[in-house]
C-alpha cells in the first residue's frame, strides 16, 4: 500500500476535491494514531459530523479504480454485517487518489490477546462465500510461495502494480543473506509440488494485522478498516496472518492452535503451507526493503518456528 499524506503536506485541491464530492465543507483536524501506513487524518464535515480522510499520492493509472473497487467490497460486506466503516466518497486530484469513512470512535488494539483472536475469528467467519470482485489473493499466494513467475515484468491479469512489485522483490530475497536464503529455499520446497489452487469463493481483507487496522473500544471488536488491499480467494488468508502475529507471546500459543486447525479444516496442509510461506516472505521483504536489518533475524527464527508447527500438524 502507498505512504499516506501528513495533513501538513495535504493539498489544497484534495480538500476542496473531497468537499464537491459530499456536498459539505472539510476541515481537517488531527492525524490518526495506528495504521502502518499512516495518512489517516481526522476531518469535521460541514462543521457537525467526523469522518476520516485518507489521501495517498498517485502511483499508477489504475490507482482510482482500485479504490472504487474496494469502497464495492465494503457496501457489499457491511450489508453482511461485516464490522467494516462506511465510506462516504472516492475521489481524485492529479496528485492524490482519496476516500473518506465514517468515524470510528475507538482506539488501534495494542496487540493480540485470546479474547481478540476468538473475535478476529467469528469476524472472518463473515468473509465465508463473499468474495465479490475479481481479486484473487489465493492464486497469487501460491505465485508468492512456488516461485512461479516470480520475476516476470509488469502485473499479472488478477494482480495490482503493487502485488507485481512485491513479487520481484521477494525474488530476490535469497540474495540478501544466507540466513534468508535458507528460509526462503526451505519455503520453495515445501510448496514446489503443491498444484495452483482453484477459485475460492471468500471475500479475503488481506491486511488483518494488529494493532493497525482493528479497533477496539472496551475490549471488544467494533471495526476493521484499511480493507483497501481486500479481495477474492479464501479466508484462510487472515487466518495465517492471525497466527504469524500470535507468535509474539507465549500465551496464544493455545489460540493459534486453534488458527491452525482452522486453517487446516479450510484448506489443507499444501494450502497452510501455501499461505504460511507467503505471509513469511512478505513479513521478510518488508524489513529487507527498508533496510531494518536487526529486525531480520527475528524474522527468520519466527519463519522456521512457524514451519516447524504446519510440520507437527501434517
């Protein structure tokens, strides 16, 4: 996903912009805490209501589209009862691309807890069979984790420029260390033999980390945001990102075993093992990419302890 916009860098056009889509003036108020991509500000509406303005730069000509298409994927979900905020416009300038959300008046979860992932669960058993648009993170976790076509040049017919770019860029992951090497080899081979999988027919979120993109108010659930990433494929998706984050305290260790079996039920073991390797390489490139080296170590340890689990279960 692209940087977001600090408010003191936000320009005038993608204000007045915003303020001819929903009829009223827009006066901003303050950034956002939470999100790893920042850019979210908080914004008044017509003097009476909040909302929440997140403007990102233009990165590519599809850009537009891509934000059209996720505020479908939330009308369609929350008609669901999915706990996702309603957005009330999309638009864009020459220089930014924007949508604007209804307030949640809640705070980012500061980490997982039991009680979280048991919620996280039922909340993803709302994404069973409502995949809507054509946005296959399925097919493209098992590009991630085989290899296949990992280098080719420019996005695939179900991909964005940003999954494309991804891509390219976990392909050359092995040449960063040894340490790595070694991960990313042991990850091709578990998944070397696992055939492309078919259709899924889940609505996928895609970006279901903690504490960025849930909010919590009393230590419940009351939303889910950043569903901008969101597509088809299946749910089992968020699971294993539910269990990479349940690594980091040793008492979800009896949760994610209950992730697990979940995950296991849903697709299989060639499927876990599909969506583990790709949540383990996209944890390593991020790192990697921004030159957080003394992070990467950590990661790796995470990513042959994660193996070690789906190894147990099979």
């Amino acid at each position: 996903m692209n940087q977001g916009t600090h408010p003191e860098e936000l320009p005038v056009e993608v204000l007045d912009d915003v303020a001819n889509v929903v009829g009223a003036e827009v006066a901003l108020l303050s950034r956002l805490s939470g999100g790893v991509n920042g850019g979210a500000m908080r914004v008044r509406l017509g003097g009476r209501a909040n909302a929440v303005l997140k403007a990102v730069p233009r990165a590519h000509p599809n850009q537009l589209d891509e934000t059209l298409r996720a505020q479908r994927i939330v009308e369609h979900m929350r008609r669901r009862g999915y706990p996702t905020p309603a957005w009330l416009g999309v638009g864009a300038t020459a220089t930014h691309v924007w949508h604007l959300m209804d307030f949640v008046d809640a705070a980012p979860a500061p980490g997982l807890s039991p009680s979280l992932v048991e919620q996280l669960m039922e909340i993803i058993e709302l994404q069973a069979g409502q995949a809507s648009e054509p946005y296959d993170h399925w097919s493209y976790a098992w590009r991630i984790a085989t290899g296949q076509e990992s280098a080719v040049a420019g996005p695939d017919v179900n991909e964005t420029p940003e999954q494309s770019r991804l891509r390219q860029s976990i392909a050359r992951l092995p040449g960063y260390s040894c340490a790595v090497s070694a991960l990313v080899e042991r990850l091709r081979l578990v998944c070397a033999d696992v055939p492309p999988p078919r259709e899924a027919p889940d609505m996928v979120h895609a970006d279901l980390s903690t504490p960025s993109n849930v909010l919590v108010r009393d230590g419940a659930v009351v939303a889910v945001v950043d569903i901008g990433n969101a597509g088809s494929g299946t749910r089992a998706t968020d699971l294993t990102t539910l269990v990479w984050y349940a690594f980091r305290d040793p008492l979800l260790d009896g949760v994610r075993r209950r992730l697990w079996t979940r995950i296991l039920d849903l697709v299989g073991w060639e499927g876990a093992a599909v969506l583990a390797a790709t949540q383990i390489l996209h944890v390593l490139e991020i790192p990697i990419r921004h030159g957080r080296h003394d992070v990467v170590p950590g990661v790796v340890k995470r990513g042959h302890r994660a193996l070690d689990e789906l190894n147990a279960l099979r």
